[in-house]
C-alpha cells in the first residue's frame, strides 16, 4: 500500500475576480501580433489523440495547439492580479486516457517576489476552464531548473493517479481522485540538494527544482490498475534516478546509475525497453557546460554511455537536454545541447537507439560548416534580431535553451522545439536521414505571445503603436495582425524601458533601454527617431549610465529630459549631442513631458511631484501631497498641466501641472493610466486605467474624465499583473493597448452599441509660450516647402521643413533651398543632407524619405546658430 502523508490537500473551483458593481462595455481583445518572444521550456503532446499539443511558458501561462490554424491558444488569461503567479507554469500534463482532461502546475517564484503558494489547476475541457487545488508550498515557474521535467505526470494505466515532483525539499505528490486531492508521498526518499547557488542572498539561485520528472513503465501493470514502475528524476548529482515497483509504496535509488550530473530528462521506450537519460552539470536554463546520454535497460539493468559527444572529451562544452524518441519508430532518438551558445545549438538524431548519431550541422573546414537543415523566418522576419554574424555563427541561430524537443508521436516528420525566443518545428524531419537532404524549419509560434511590455505609444499619426519590450527590445507596429519585420536596432536594446515621442510633432521619438555594457562599451542607452520610429540613431550619454530609466520629448521635440538608472537626471537642446544635469530632480524620478508646453516638464519621486517649466533645466517641487511614493503618470494631450498619477492608494487628478491633485474617487488603488480618443460628443479624451474599483482589479475606461468608470474586461481576460505599459488610440475611439509581463500586448475595441456623450470637460490648450512664425510655401515643380520655426535658445534654435509632393505622380527625390537673411548656420540636420555656402541652404533628401507619392509628404529638421526672428522668406521645393 501506498504510504502518503497525513496532509491532504482539498480541491477548490477557481473564484475569479468579485462581481463589481461597475458598469462594463463589452470589447473584443486580440494579441498584436509578434509571434513568441520569450523562452518555452515544455512542449507536450498527447500520447494517444493525434494534434493535442500543449506549450508552457515561464511567464506567460499556457497554450492549446489548434491544428486547422496551426497556431495556439491561451489557457490561463483568465489569472488576474490576485494569482499573477499561476501564469509561470513548472510543468503541465495531458491525460492519454481521457483526452479532454490536462493539469498544470503553476506559480513564478518560491522566493519573496511571488506572494502566493503554487497549485495544481485541472480541466475536464482541454483547458478552457479550471479548478485549482492550492498547495502549501511555492512552485518556481520561473526559477532555475524550470526547463527539467516533466514534473507533472498522468498514469496511463490509471488515469485517477497524477505524481507531481515538488521543489525546495517538499518531495513527491500523489493524486489518486484527477489531481482534486494530493497527499505528499512519505516513502519517496530524496526531495533533491541542488541548488545553483545555495549561498544567494535573493533566493533566487539558491532553489531547488527537487523532484524533476517522473516518467511510467505501463509494461508493468494492466489497464485499470496503477502502474507499479515508475522512474522519478531528482536533482540530485549522485543520486539522480530513483525507482519503485510496488506502486509506489517503496523507492530504491536505481542501481548503477551515472554520477556527477543532473538528469534533466527521462524518456522511456517501452518497445525496446530502455529508459534514456540526458544530464547535465547544472539545472539550467541559461547554463550548462558538461554532460552525458545514457540508456538504461530495463530487462537486465545495464547502463550504457550514448553520449554524442561524451564529458570526457575537451569538445564537450554543453550539456544535454531536450530528449525525445520516435514513437512510430522507437530506435530513433534525439537530444538537444541544452546550452551550446558558440556557434550555436546542436541536435544530435540516433536510428539505432544511441548506438551511432549524426549532427544536425558539422564542421567542414574552420569556419565553415555544412547543415542537415535550413531555416524559413519567412513568417517571423525579426528572429535575425538584427544580426549579421561572422561564419561559423549564422542568423538567425538554431536556437538556444533548448530544453524541450519533440517528436510528434503519430509523425515522424513533425518535430516541435522551444527555444529562448520562440517554438521552431519541421513536418519534414526525416529529410535529416536522407543523404544530401535537408528539413526545413520554420516558427510555429502564432497566437503565442510571451513578450514583457515595459512601455508602450499611441501616437497621432504615423505607425498606430510603438513598444518597449524586455529581452527583445521592441518594434514598430504598422499593422497590428502581422509580425512586424524586424525589432528596433541601430542601437539595438536588449529591454527597452521608456518611450516617447513630440505631441505636436509625433514623428520625433526617443527611446531608453538597457544592454550588457561590456559587450558595446561605446554605444548609448538612449536613441531618436525623427521618422515615426522607422529609423534610429543614437545620442551620446553622460558617464555611468548602465540603464536606460525614463525619457520624455517635449511637445515639439526640441529638447528631451532623460533619467538614466542610478545617475543623476539630464536634459539635452537636441538630439542628445551633449546633456547637462538637471538640477533638482532626485535621481530615479520617473519623468514626462507636458503634451502642450514644450518648456515643461514633470518629474514623479517618493510622492512628490517635480515640475520644470525651463526645458528641463530646473526643477522645482510642487505643493501636492498624498501621491503615491512610487507609480506611473501621463499628461493628457492638448491641455497644459493636466496630469494623471496612478498608484497604491488611488489614482490621481490635477489641472493645475501638478500644483495640487484630487483624488478620484471609488478607486483604491491604480497601477497605470493612459489616454485615448475622446467619445463622439465628447471634448476630453478618453482615461484608461488599470485599477482597483468596488474590490476589482481590472480595465477601466472613463468618458467623462473620470467622474465615472466602465469595466472594458472580464473576468475571463485578466492576463495576470497587466499594466506596466498601458494606452489608449488617440485616433480611434475605444481602442485601449495594454502592456502584460508574460503575455504580450493586448489590444481591445468596442463591441458594443454606438457611444455619444456629453462634454463635461472643457479643455483648454494653452499653446506655446513661443510664436511659431511660419513662411508661406512656395511651389515648385510638383513639390513645396514649408517652414516652421520652433524653440529658442541665447544663440540658436530649431526648425523644421515640411516637403509634399504636389503633383500628379510619384517622386524619387527633393531639394529644398533657401536664402538666409542673417549670419544663420545649421550645426545638425536629420532626414536629410545639408549643403550651405554663405547664407545659401540646400537640403536633399535622405535615402529613406525621397519617394513620395503624390499628395504624400515627409519633414526634416535641423538645429542651427544664430538669430531666430530672421527666418527665409522664400523656401523652394524641385522634385529630382
């Protein structure tokens, strides 16, 4: 008999969110698309449905395969603030009895970050709907080890039984009624010593992923009846396999085993009757540097060193991971290198069970290389992330972080594979065994997205959204259904952590991010883009920048203030070719610009608000108490000194650039705000805000400035700790894109019956404390000209040309001339190439903007010395 602990741990129905007495207006949400985006450790087909295919993720929940569209579906959207944990998920199991039925193990951290206890979800609905048991222990979705496994595990003899491996000493569970009930299984006797780093002070590195996977022999009981072999993974460098044959009622540590390594994998083929193991030096995901293939038979217990390349020889640098067998045909076996970073992965494919291997690539001579693949991005362009390697490297890579290859077992052709950034598979792959053949891989990530927002634009014209993203930098979204071409580069950002652009000039952008300083030691963790976001350039950056903070464009992108991590903050006349310190303005304030003014500025830090009305120069702090001591805030476009601040406690209103704030009232507690095309009827923009109203955290929408709120989600889409970047459409009404850490972007529109409200807010655009003097433009031949003078300075100032092509058909190329009236001399010009002898000025167009359709225009603009009252009279457009 089984010997359990005393504890039983009862099951309970998934309670999402309380009703709230909040009216609600129904939307639509949608992923923009990106495709992938973050690492996948598991990958998990049913052994007895054919297409049943399901995907874990460290953060961002699970997925469902839908083979008619070839692309996935969220399980776990339903998680909401209260759980955000359940979307890191450790291990995950579909039922080969009783397909409808799957599990998951679920929670992010088992350190202080994560406040809640894991729990073991289940569905009889292949995961449309859940019920959870919670359990009295942390699970680590997103600790080290999390690519081992499969922890979480179903009998295929007895589907009532689930094993569940546990981490940080709690040793192995046992359900015996489908994973509503779970006893901790007292005679198992190793829950597992390894940790990377037992000394980290975080708890971060010091997890133990403990009992790692547990794997059946159906061979050894009949349908009906619980099988009594059974082989359980434990990280443990001596004592890594343990066995019973009783059912679990005794556990023996199996005899013979390898010592030294961990035993990411254990995969069993019941034909042939060997269980295969691949090891290595540590649990991974991002490291790993030594380790072995071994089979085990099962008939004799002889254990037999497989390994491609073996631990002993000085070639092997990785270990290995990502086990998989051919179940239409059981002596094909794969493995994976779980970390090979230089040049690349390597997968290793064996027809007669370990005996002999090929390489999916081998050397030819250094650095050349011959490859048993080739790749088509075709559908996911901007996984070269921007690259142009030197051999033997190429781009995009194989993959890496492989922990997860899979045969698909009623295909010997289909094979699916994780990686850090995405899914690849083939349904070509026994090309591989052809000679001079190769299989060709592709994406298969649609519809899963696991992206980090950090920030996220809406501006008025232009790409309809900007992102900020962690790990992949971000992107410019002309379509928000189609994979953008490529990630931002040129500086490339490894997270992007703040954006921004010019209110009365949108196609002027900046952005803020972070990278490995050590690996561009002269590069900038701050960029510009006077194009909308198409094109990028970098600014210099003031000593001991090592991450990129927060950075605000005033409304006419003639200055930006900038507030780098750990340094103190800068502003720059320009693009950022010199900064000087902004005094003031305590260090890791959070900065924004005034929408209208673009002599002001914002700064929010320990619940006070900063305010700059000098360009950024000096900051002088405001009266306003109560803020929160830490949050976002936005400013409303088209009213100077209309600010929202959102954070724990509330959210906040002021009309008066922060002078005073009123709190709004019904709101507890907001996490972000942002601002979207006003209702028809109405003359204030739409407020979006992610906050606590009548006990519920959720998507919030007011028209009427926030005197009152509507709920735009549900309790079926709550996408765990939403809200770190959040906006509105200012060009379409309703439209709302929400920033998700795990999940990607979210967008939403109305589906409801047409809006129309009445104004109660009157907005007021105090304009430019500036005259903008603009020059009457002179038509050329099929293309004008139009000058705008914008921000001053002693000695300087700013300006910047429009061009539109007036005639009846497309362009190639513009030259735009004019005659200065005084002692003016251009120092920089962007968009453009400059010519000027004396007062003479010629401007021809960059690479980039010289065709124009007809009607079609672009702008460059320039900063310059001497006298602004003087501007040309008389600006000339030809068309090249």
């Amino acid at each position: 008999m089984l010997t359990t602990a005393a504890v039983l741990l009862v099951a309970a129905v998934v309670r999402m969110s309380p009703v709230s007495a909040v009216a609600s207006d129904p939307y639509a949400y949608k992923n923009v698309r990106i495709d992938g985006g973050g690492f996948v450790p598991g990958i998990i087909f049913n052994q007895t449905e054919r297409n049943l295919i399901y995907a874990r993720t460290d953060i961002g929940g699970a997925y469902r395969w839908n083979q008619s569209t070839k692309s996935w579906t969220p399980l776990l959207d339903w998680v909401g603030w209260d759980k955000w944990g359940y979307n890191g998920v450790i291990s995950l199991a579909t039922d080969p009895v009783q397909t409808n039925r799957v599990y998951a193990a679920v929670g992010m951290y088992t350190n202080s970050w994560d406040p809640n206890n894991g729990a073991i979800l289940r569905s009889t609905d292949k995961g449309d709907t859940w019920q959870a048991t919670a359990l009295p222990f942390k699970l680590g979705g997103n600790m080290p080890g999390r690519g081992m496994g499969e922890a979480l595990s179903v009998d295929p003899n007895d589907n009532r039984v689930l094993y569940f491996g546990a981490p940080n000493g709690n040793g192995l569970w046992r359900s015996t009624d489908y994973g509503a009930t779970w006893a901790k299984v007292a005679s198992f006797p190793n829950p597992g010593n390894y940790a990377q780093d037992p000394a980290d002070p975080n708890g971060y590195l010091s997890h133990k992923p403990g009992v790692v996977w547990v794997t059946y022999d159906p061979r050894s009981s009949t349908k009906g009846t619980a099988t009594k072999t059974i082989y359980v993974g434990v990280a443990d460098k001596e004592n890594t396999v343990y066995r019973t044959t009783d059912g679990g009622a005794t556990w023996s540590r199996l005899a013979g085993q390898p010592t030294g390594y961990l035993a990411h994998k254990g995969v069993l083929d019941t034909v042939n009757g060997y269980l295969y193991l691949a090891t290595s030096d540590t649990g991974g995901p991002y490291d790993g540097a030594k380790g072995d293939v071994w089979r085990y038979a099962t008939a004799t217990g002889t254990w037999t060193q497989i390994s491609p390349v073996p631990s002993s020889s000085a070639d092997d640098h990785f270990g290995y991971s990502g086990l998989t067998i051919d179940r239409q045909n059981p002596g094909t076996i794969m493995v994976a290198t779980q970390i090979s970073w230089w040049p690349d992965v390597i997968f290793f494919r064996s027809t007669d069970s370990g005996a002999t291997w090929t390489r999916v690539w081998d050397w030819t001579s250094y650095p050349n290389r011959s490859f048993r693949y080739k790749m088509d991005i075709t559908e996911n362009p901007w996984l070269t992330f921007g690259g142009n390697p030197q051999p033997p490297e190429v781009t995009p890579k194989l993959g890496w972080m492989t922990e997860s290859l899979e045969i698909d077992p009623f295909d010997s052709n289909r094979m699916m594979y994780g990686t850090g950034a995405t899914i690849y598979g083939t349904e070509n792959l026994k090309q591989w065994d052809v000679s001079g053949g190769q299989f060709t891989i592709k994406p298969m990530a649609k519809g899963l997205e696991e992206t980090a927002v950090l920030d996220l634009i809406s501006p008025p014209s232009g790409a309809p959204l900007i992102s900020g993203l962690g790990d992949i930098g971000g992107f410019r979204h002309t379509n928000l259904d189609a994979v953008p071409p490529m990630l931002f580069t040129q500086p490339n950002f490894t997270s992007t952590t703040s954006l921004d652009y010019a209110e009365k000039s949108p196609s002027i952008m900046v952005r803020a991010g972070n990278f490995t300083d050590a690996d561009r030691p002269n590069d900038s963790h701050v960029a510009f883009s006077t194009d909308g976001g198409a094109n990028w350039f970098q600014g210099s950056e003031p000593g001991g920048v090592n991450e990129g903070g927060t950075v605000a464009a005033a409304a006419d992108g003639s200055r930006f203030v900038w507030a780098p991590k750990g340094v103190t903050p800068v502003y720059s006349v320009g693009y950022g070719n010199s900064w000087q310190q902004a005094s003031g303005l305590p260090t890791d304030a959070v900065v924004e610009s005034d929408r209208v003014n673009p002599m002001k500025f914002y700064g929010l830090s320990g619940g006070r608000l900063y305010v700059s009305t000098n360009g950024g120069a000096t900051f002088t702090t405001t009266a306003a108490t109560g803020l929160p001591t830490s949050g976002k805030f936005k400013a409303v476009p088209g009213i100077e000194g209309d600010l929202w601040v959102a954070g724990d406690g509330g959210l906040w209103h002021s009309t008066n650039s922060g002078t005073s704030f009123t709190k709004v009232s019904g709101i507890t507690k907001s996490v972000n705000v942002g601002f979207g095309k006003a209702a028809p009827g109405g003359n204030y923009m739409a407020v979006f805000a992610v906050a606590t109203i009548d006990g519920v955290t959720g998507l919030y929408r007011s028209d009427d400035g926030g005197s009152s709120w509507l709920r735009i989600n549900d309790d079926k889409h709550q996408w765990g700790n939403m809200g770190e970047a959040l906006t509105g459409d200012p060009r379409v009404y309703g439209r709302v894109y929400l920033g998700t850490n795990g999940r990607g972007i979210i967008y939403g529109d109305r589906t409801g019956p047409p809006v129309t409200v009445t104004p109660s807010v009157t907005p007021t655009d105090t304009g430019s404390p500036t005259a903008s003097p603009t020059v009457t433009p002179t038509a050329g031949t099929g293309c004008t000209a139009t000058y705008k003078a914008g921000t001053q300075w002693q000695g300087g100032f700013q300006a910047e040309v429009s061009v539109q092509n007036t005639g009846s058909s497309a362009i190639t190329g513009w030259k735009v001339t004019w005659t200065w009236s005084g002692d003016q001399k251009i120092t920089q010009l962007w968009n453009g190439a400059p010519s000027q002898t004396g007062a003479n000025v010629s401007v021809t167009n960059a690479g980039y903007n010289g065709n124009l359709g007809p009607n079609a225009s672009t702008s460059f603009g320039f900063t310059a010395t001497g006298a602004t009252s003087t501007p040309p009279t008389t600006v000339t457009c030809t068309p090249a």
